[in-house]
C-alpha cells in the first residue's frame, strides 16, 4: 500500500474503506429490456460528449462494455451536481429523491441516466457507499461555501472527486485494496485543479474553496478575489498551490500499475489531460479571472501517445 505521508490521508482512507470490502448484492443483470439498456446508454454518451470532452475523450480509449460504464458513470454525477448547481427550490428534496433512485435496481423507466447506472452498479458490483458519499459530498454546497484548511478541503474533494476514482475502479478492474489509496489521492489532485481553474467563476457564485488558511499566509483577501487581483501575492499563492496539485498527481501514478491491462491508457490520460489545465494557467500568468483554463483538442491528442508509452511501462511520469 502507498505510504501514508500527509495526516489528512488518515481520514480519506477511513472513509474510503468504509465500503471496502463491500458486499454488493446485485442481480447479474436488473434490467432485462436491452432496447432500453441501449437507449439508456446512448444517453449517458450524449451526456458525456455534451459536458466533458477530456472525460469523453478518455473514456472512449476503453473497451465498449466499460466506456459505456464510464460513461454512465459521468452520467450520474453530472446530475448529481446539476441538481445542486441548477436547482433553484426544494433542492434538499430532489437530492432526497434521486439519492433514493440510484439506490434501486429498478428505476423508473423514464429516467434513463438512472437505468443505465442501475446496469452499471449491478455489473461492475460498485459499493454503494460510494454513491451515498458522492451524494454527499456535493450535497455539501448546500451548507458550506468556505473552508478554512486544506485539510478540510481535501475531505470536500474526496467525496466529489475521489469517490468517482473509486468507481472508475470497479469499472476499470484492479488489483485489490492496495490500489485504494492512489485512487483517493488521485480524486483530490484532479479536484484541486478544477478549484484552480475555477476560481472566478466560483467566486461569482458565491464559494471560495481555496483554503482561507492559504490565502492570509500569502496575504491575500477576498477583496482581492473580487477584484480579479493578479499581482505578486496571486502569483506566488497560485505557484504554490500547483506544485501541491502536481505532487499529488506524482504520487498518486503508480497506481496506474494496479488497474487492469484494458483501463490503464483511459485513467492515466484523463489524469494526464486534466493536469495539462495546470500548464495552461501558467501560461496565462495565473489568470483564473477573466477567463477558463482548458486544453485544446489538438493539445489533448499530441499529448496521447506519450501517455500510452508511459503508462504501458509503469514508469516515468505519467502526468505530465
């Protein structure tokens, strides 16, 4: 098992094996309509093609039966978040309600993201603790939008970004438990770098997730946040909490290794691109104000080869 260097690991790898080894007591097959299956699947692709071109991108380097897994997987968070996101009243209640539905074998057949969920649970026998701690996880914008430490922060990004780590898993295939780890530290690394790439728009909407212990030590407010203030200050505060994110992804890459043969080139090129935002708001002198990191396609596909080459060999780096 990866050895355990920072304190908050402690508490992630509790939560994270409250569910380990969990029993899923799941039929082989829920739903018997395949015309159903498939319209439901078509869906979560549309979904994921919609929403996210890295994740999309990615999942298409896996086999059939577990890119349309993945897929469905992104299917289920992204509605997840949308009812925390885009909801407008009683939110509390249609989270109440799609946690109930997601827990079924047996979803409405009108609800495709969750049929094709409920196929991939059964299939892939993911814990449902894990998709109770997701639905927590996001939940938790309902009642926090300020957090003072980046050991607090890490607990938020391990229900929102971790827990889908550890279902990709399942999907994926892995070795066993030793794998745990580097899929929890993983989950936050890519979380840190959404934070960081969304730092204005997240102001906007009224949720600072930079842990405020960071912003005084490098004397920063959040007068400064308002104002879109790049200067000295932002500069170093933003050096710093990259090459905290990178150090991350570092270490969470030999778990790459513990995936099956199959999984290994998807994980590791979803991680690879989405770090490449990192590069992307350097080379923008760390403005997160004015506009949104991102990467090219033709950035993510010459980015492609090196990361199969490394990710087959089990070394180098494969984050990069």
């Amino acid at each position: 098992m990866i050895e355990t260097v920072y304190p908050w690991e402690h508490i992630l790898l509790g939560l994270a094996f409250e569910a380990w080894p969990g029993v899923v007591h799941a039929p082989s097959q829920p739903i018997q309509d395949s015309k159903l299956l498939e319209e439901a699947y078509m869906h979560c692709h549309s979904l994921t093609a919609l929403h996210s071109r890295s994740f999309h991108l990615a999942s298409a380097l896996l086999p059939a039966q577990k890119r349309r897994a993945a897929r469905a997987l992104y299917a289920f968070c992204r509605v997840t978040d949308d009812l925390v996101d885009r909801s407008t009243e009683d939110v509390e209640t249609k989270l109440r309600v799609w946690r109930q539905r997601v827990s079924t074998w047996h979803p409405p057949a009108d609800d495709l993201v969750a049929v094709a969920w409920a196929d991939t649970r059964a299939r892939y026998h993911i814990p449902q603790r894990y998709v109770e701690q997701l639905i927590e996880g996001v939940g938790r914008d309902l009642r926090q939008s300020r957090y003072d430490t980046f050991e607090d922060l890490t607990t938020y990004c391990y229900g929102v970004a971790s827990t889908v780590g550890l279902m990709s898993m399942h999907i994926t295939g892995f070795t066993g438990p030793e794998a745990v780890p580097y899929a929890v530290k993983l989950g936050v690394a890519l979380q840190l770098t959404n934070i960081l790439r969304d730092v204005g728009e997240d102001w906007r909407a009224g949720r600072v997730y930079l842990p405020q212990e960071d912003l005084a030590a490098f004397k920063l407010s959040e007068a400064d946040l308002a104002a879109g203030r790049v200067d000295e200050r932002w500069r170093a505060f933003m050096r710093f909490q990259i090459a905290r994110t990178r150090r991350l992804y570092a270490e969470a890459q030999p778990g790459i290794a513990l995936l099956n043969p199959d999984g290994r080139f998807a994980i590791a090129a979803a991680a690879g691109l989405y770090s490449a935002i990192l590069d992307d708001i350097e080379a923008h002198d760390f403005d997160v104000f004015g506009r949104r990191a991102h990467v090219s396609g033709w950035g993510k596909l010459r980015r492609l080869p090196g990361i199969w080459w490394q990710s087959m060999g089990y070394h180098g780096q494969y984050f990069a």
